[in-house]
C-alpha cells in the first residue's frame, strides 16, 4: 500500500475520489464525520471533522449549581457515564475538602469497574460488528444488558446513571446487589472465554487487524494517546495505579499491556486485547471490593448549598476511554466559575489522520474501532 | 394443456403465427410461472429461515409473528416493500438505475432452468448445462455494476467496483472445480452428472477421488463469494460502505437484489448437491412414478438446504476478509489448488479409468471422520455456552 499504487497512467488524468464519511454511516460509532480522500480502495487521508454531537456541556457547567451538573456529566460520554461522575465529584471534593463516606468509596469503584466492563463490551463488540461479524455484537450486548440490569438495581438508571454524588454515593449497595454481581462475575468470567473463541482468535480476525495501523510509542506521547490505546503500544500506565484516585492503592490488579503477539506492538489486535484483558481485570477488583466492602454510611455529610472556597483543581481518573481530566475552577459561589473536561476520544482523533494514510477503507474501519472513539466524548 | 392451446388456434387469437411459436410460447409461459411460484416462496422462505437461524446463533427470538413461527414473514416484509416509495435519485442515471435490480434477478432466475430438481423435474436438461450456469450467472455482476454506477454515489461505486472483481476472479476457481467433476463424470449435462452417481455416499462424485473432494469445498467458498455472501460479501459491506451497490435504492428494487441473493443462496447449495452429492439419487425402493418423483424432490430438496444452513451458519459467525486478502485468497491459494485438482482428476482418470470404488469408500469413511471430529468440536462449543444468565426472561 504504497505511493506505487498510485498510478498516473500517461496522458491520462486520474483523480483522488474525496467521500465524505458520516455524519451518517454505521460505523462512525455515532456522529463523527471524516472527509476521506481515496485512490479507490486505498485511502489517501482522512480528516477528522467533529462537533456534530456538541451539547455545550461544559458551559452548562458556569450556569447550574454544584449539586446539579452532576447528571449533565453523565453526558460527557453515555457508555461509561459512572466515570465522568466521579471525575467531576472528585474535583468538588478536592476543592471543598471533603472526605468521601469510605463505603461510597468502594461502592463508585464497584459501580466504576461495571461500568468499564459494559463501555469494554460495546468496545470489543462494535470492532467485531465494523469487521463484519455480528454475532459477538449481539452476544457483547447480552452481556451488558446484564450489567444494565445490575446498574438499575443499583441506582435505577440504566444509561445515564447520577449515582456518584459529592460526597459518595447516592444509594448505598444492599447485600442482594452483591450477591448478583458475584452471580454475574461467576457468569461473566467463562463467556469471555466463549468470546475469544469465537472472535479474538479467529484467523479472519487476526488476518484483519495484526499489523494494521501501529501506533509507535512515541507517536502516542505526541498524539497525547490514553487509556487502552495507550497501554496497547505497550505503556503501562494506568491513573488508577500511577496518581492513585479512590481506594484503588488498597486493591490488586494487573495492567495488561500490548504485546504485538499476533502482529506489530500497538496495532488494531493489541487494542483490542488489551481491552478483553481489561474486562477480566475488571472482574477481579470487583470481586475484591465485594469482599472487603466495609460498613457505614455510604455518603458524607455536605450542605445542601454547597459552596467550596475559590481556587481551581483538575482531577485526573482513569475512564474506560483512558485518562479522563476535570479542571473545574471556583469562585466560591454556588456555580462551578469553569468546568473544563478532558477526554481521551478526542485526543485518539487527533492521531486518525497521520495513521491512516496508506492504508485501506475497511483498515479505517478497524482503525476508528480499535480506537474506540466515541462521539459524545469527543464533542461534549 | 395441449388442447387448451389448439382450441385458442382454432378460434382464431394467433392468426399468422406459426403453430411452433405459440407453442414454445405457452411452454415457456407456463415454466416460467411454475418456475416463479417455486422460486419467489423459496427466497422468501430462505429469508425468514435466515433471520430465525441467524437469531439463534445470537440468542435472539427472531421474527415469531407472522404466521406460525413467522414463516410468512418474507410475505409481510414483501408487502411493505411494495407498498414504500421507490425513490430514484434525481442525479442517477434513471435507465440503468431501474434496470439494474431485474438485471441481477434475471441473473439468478436463469439459473432455476438447468437445475434437476427430480429425474424429471427439469425444465431444460441442456447437453452444456454447467456452462449455461457459468454463463448465465455472470451476468449478475453486470447488473450489481449497473447499480453501482447509476447510484451516482461514491460509496455505491466502490461496491460495485468491488464486485466485479470479486465476481470475475472467484469465477475461475469455481469455474474449475466443476470441470473436475465434468471430467469425471465425462458430460455437461446436469442430468448426465447425476446419473453417472448412485444413492450411496460412496458412488457420489464427492468421494471420487481426493481431488473432487477438495474441488466441492474450493467450489462452496468460490460460490458464496460470488454470491456476496459473508465472509466474502465486501460489496455490500455496510461498517464500511453503508450498503455497497445497494446504498441508493429502496423498496421494491432494493428487495429485488435480496431476493436474488437469497435465492441464490438455494442455487448454490442445488449446484453442489447436483454436482458432488448425488442430486436426486434414491434407493430403489419403490415404481411408482409419482413416489419416486416426490422422493426425489424431496432428498434434493434437504441436500440443497444443508448447504443453504451452512452458509447461515457461516454466516452467523465469520468475520469478513478484506479487499486485498480476498483477491490473495483467490489467485494465491484458489486458483492454484482447482488447477491441481483438475490435473489430479485427469491423472486419475487415467490410472483408473473405471474409477476406484475402494478409494471411494475410504474417502467417504474420511469425510465420515471429519464429520464427526467436526461436530464434537460444535458440541463442545455448545456445552461451554451453556450457562446463560437471564434475570428478566420476559424481555
């Protein structure tokens, strides 16, 4: 896939076929739109063009109060909502000084990590569907229909959740929640198996994604690459572990990291298995705050005005997206001054363009996918 | 019929026609309609059938309403489609836009003319009958290029473009691996090659020799590339070009191209139950005309649809190759390995121009063992799918 495809016949005028691709197209994974140059099959470059799903989030933020942006944040990105709660809770909490219920502590990072197995599922389920096979789709989403099931029981909202409130949590967890959630864990663990059966290591599947697309560590520090994608170049780096948030210090867990095993370290293969890792992960800091979940009140106490000191935080989490920043300025009204929020799709955006070239349609297909952008994140 | 055709002579509706013509006329009148109350059921059926099996493999219900277990859904989604507006973009190229979807039809109802459905349900038996099908079939990909051109859409184009290719290069090996069995069954004529097998497994053309066997399964993987189907249907391949050739169109021309592609599906699995598995061979049980005639029918029948369910199933569980990989696949491995089998076929011939009934039957104990092995490795998937976890089974 090189500059020799590209053939100027003599006397003959050939010209690049410019497509536009989206707002409207199945796997733009929402609204994103790339205005793709091609040489028919082989692409010449695609630009990004984002802001179709803008929804003004972080101006919203100057004109509710404290209390009240936590539900607009649930928006920032709608397949992992738990994260950019707590994001923005942490950034009040450090602002204000409060200490957070240490029960509510344990219940965000349960919530937290559902979440990340259900944005994880939607991840690796949608790369399969952008390949072509729809089964693990559907399968993908059975599963998370589950952790939907479980999230309804634990704060009644299936989506948009507004369960991490400043100071903990809304609703505690009651005993019956965590005996589903060891029920689905025990569950969840084999079907991962059964999935990697029937995608990860099917030679049609490897065949597409190894090689394709590497990302070069050093490429990632440029682009300002995160989360999975990051660690898919073999990085490990993870906030949870390396600014330590929440309780996760008291926890044991592994990074799983990319290791090029079927192709080139960080390609489309590595992404995605760094992600089927994760879920499994996942699993086990689950089960491990289940165990050691202590009692007490799940929320601490905070005035109903809440009102923190003037100054300015910013508040890194580790989302399933990857690094998630809060930067939310006080002026010590009842109204946030400023509520900034970085996010990892838009920064993997970013890197679409100078990777893709050369490469063919159906690669940035699976490159868009393994990157798992995802439009709400990236406009807000 | 014959009496029906002279009154209408007699009382004067073809004046200055020849007898011959009207005839033939009415012959090819009447198998056209038998051909379509056959055919348009039969991809309707294969439609629901998909989408029920599809379902399954994904722990879905699929379409349950309409008529019992939704079998008459195809009729349903038939009605609605006629009833839409069928939009042609104002940009198309009107002619070839409306052209295209009958173009691509015609292409796979051809087909139903040489296919021996019973020793005497056929509507042609041509002495060239598998080069008819090699030509007739073709002419699809003329008009999925028609549809990709006159769309005036970028994304229609290159599914277009995409299928030629596909379609012209997944000819060859297909195209050879029916000449394997052409030379050893010794005619073109779909009958011919299936009275030169017998019932038994063994006597089938499938375990004639290694070659045919390695012919039937280069022909299924050519045949569902030529029939756009996955893990070859990259023309159509909506993650990445919306719908392909069919991005433009709607009602009932969009129908017509899924109607070609599902009963093309039957076409595919009737060509290798003809060619490899004994087509309608039956043990000689009974005399009846009308017995056997049913009997036939009906073991072609279920041989055809086995290969109909395997597409499903493979289907329901690839991933789809690419642009590239597709044509390294066809002209690397395909192409070369259906020239050694018609070269390994010609040898064998030679050395046992009778055949060899003693390879046969150890090759069909082998397609026997891999049978087997293949479906303990699909028990074993079941078994470890088993524990499903539903706390609202009413959803």
């Amino acid at each position: 896939m090189d500059e020799t495809l590209h053939t100027e016949g003599e006397g003959f005028h050939t010209e690049d076929m410019t497509i536009s691709m989206g707002p409207q197209h199945p796997s733009t994974h929402g609204v994103l739109r790339f205005v793709v140059k091609t040489d028919g099959e082989v692409m010449r470059e695609a630009i990004p063009d984002v802001g179709y799903l803008h929804r003004s989030i972080e101006k919203i933020g100057e004109k509710v109060t404290w209390h009240g942006y936590v539900p607009y944040t649930d928006r920032a990105d709608y397949l992992a909502a738990m994260f950019a709660n707590q994001g923005f809770c942490m950034a009040a909490e450090k602002l204000a000084g409060i200490e957070v219920a240490r029960r509510g502590e344990f219940c965000r990072v349960i919530a937290c990590e559902l979440n990340r197995i259900a944005s994880h599922l939607i991840a690796v389920g949608t790369f399969g569907q952008d390949i072509g096979a729809i089964t693990p789709f559907i399968h993908a989403l059975r599963e998370r229909e589950t952790i939907n099931d479980l999230m309804e029981e634990i704060c009644g909202a299936r989506l948009t959740y507004n369960y991490i409130r400043i100071g903990g949590v809304g609703y505690d967890i009651t005993p019956g929640t965590c005996d589903r959630i060891t029920q689905f864990l025990d569950h969840f663990e084999p079907i991962v198996d059964e999935y990697n059966r029937l995608l990860s290591y099917n030679k049609i599947f490897i065949e597409r994604l190894a090689h394709v697309t590497p990302i070069t560590r050093e490429d990632a520090f440029q682009y300002n690459i995160v989360g999975p994608n990051l660690r898919a170049c073999g990085l490990k780096w993870d906030i949870r572990r390396d600014i330590p948030y929440s309780v996760y210090p008291e926890l044991e867990f592994n990074i799983p990291v990319g290791t090029g095993e079927k192709g080139t370290l960080g390609d489309c293969y590595d992404r995605y298995m760094v992600r089927m890792e994760e879920m499994q992960e996942s699993c086990k800091i689950l089960r491990q705050c289940l165990k050691t979940l202590p009692k007490g009140p799940a929320i601490a106490k905070v005035a109903r005005k809440f009102k923190p000191p003037a100054g300015e935080v910013y508040i890194r989490i580790e989302s399933a997206r990857g690094d998630m920043g809060f930067y939310v300025v006080s002026d010590g009204s009842e109204y946030p001054y400023r509520v900034r929020i970085r996010t990892g799709s838009f920064t993997a955006m970013s890197i679409i363009d100078k990777i893709s070239r050369g490469i063919m349609v159906a690669d940035l297909v699976a490159l868009i996918a393994s990157l798992d952008v995802d439009a709400p994140e990236i406009d807000r | 019929m014959q009496q029906l055709v002279d009154q209408l002579i007699q009382e004067g509706y073809f004046e200055g026609v020849p007898k011959d013509f009207v005839y033939t006329g009415f012959m090819v009148l009447v198998a056209l309609l038998v051909l379509s109350f056959f055919v348009a059921p039969l991809a309707g059926i294969t439609s629901w059938l998909e989408r029920r099996v599809w379902a399954r493999i994904q722990s879905r219900v699929g379409p349950n309403r309409v008529g019992p277990q939704g079998i008459l859904q195809w009729l349903a989604d038939g009605i609605k489609n006629l009833l839409k507006e069928d939009i042609i973009p104002t940009a198309a190229d009107k002619r070839l836009f409306a052209l295209a979807p009958y173009v691509v039809f015609v292409g796979f109802f051809a087909t139903f003319v040489v296919i021996p459905f019973g020793s005497q349900l056929i509507v042609a038996d041509l002495n060239i009958g598998i080069l008819y099908l090699l030509a007739i079939t073709s002419l699809v990909v003329v008009g999925i290029l028609m549809a990709g051109w006159s769309s005036n859409n970028k994304w229609s184009l290159l599914g277009g473009m995409r299928s030629a290719a596909q379609i012209v290069s997944y000819e060859i090996p297909a195209g050879l691996a029916l000449l394997t069995i052409v030379f050893a069954a010794g005619t073109l004529s779909m009958q011919g090659i299936i009275k030169a097998q017998g019932w038994a497994p063994w006597d089938w053309l499938l375990f004639y020799n290694p070659f045919t066997f390695a012919a039937f399964f280069l022909y299924f993987t050519a045949a569902l590339a030529e029939g756009n189907r996955t893990p070859f249907d990259i023309p159509e391949a909506e993650s990445e070009l919306v719908a392909g050739y069919v991005t433009e169109y709607s009602g009932m021309r969009f129908l017509f191209f899924f109607f070609a592609e599902w009963g093309n599906l039957y076409v595919i699995g009737a060509i290798a139950t003809t060619l490899f598995l004994g087509g309608w061979q039956i043990p000689p049980i009974t005399d009846h005309p009308v017995l056997v005639g049913i009997l036939q029918f009906i073991v072609f029948f279920l041989k055809a649809y086995l290969w109909v369910f395997v597409a499903m199933w493979v289907r329901g569980t690839l991933p789809r190759v690419r642009v590239d990989q597709l044509m390294s696949l066809c002209w690397k491995y395909m192409v070369p390995l259906s020239f050694i089998c018609l070269l390994g076929t010609a040898a064998w011939m030679v050395i046992w121009p009778q055949g060899n009934r003693v390879a046969s039957f150890v090759m069909f104990l082998i397609g026997v063992a891999i049978l087997g092995l293949f479906f303990r490795r699909v028990r074993f998937q079941i078994r470890h799918a088993q524990p499903v976890l539903y706390w609202k089974p009413y959803i």
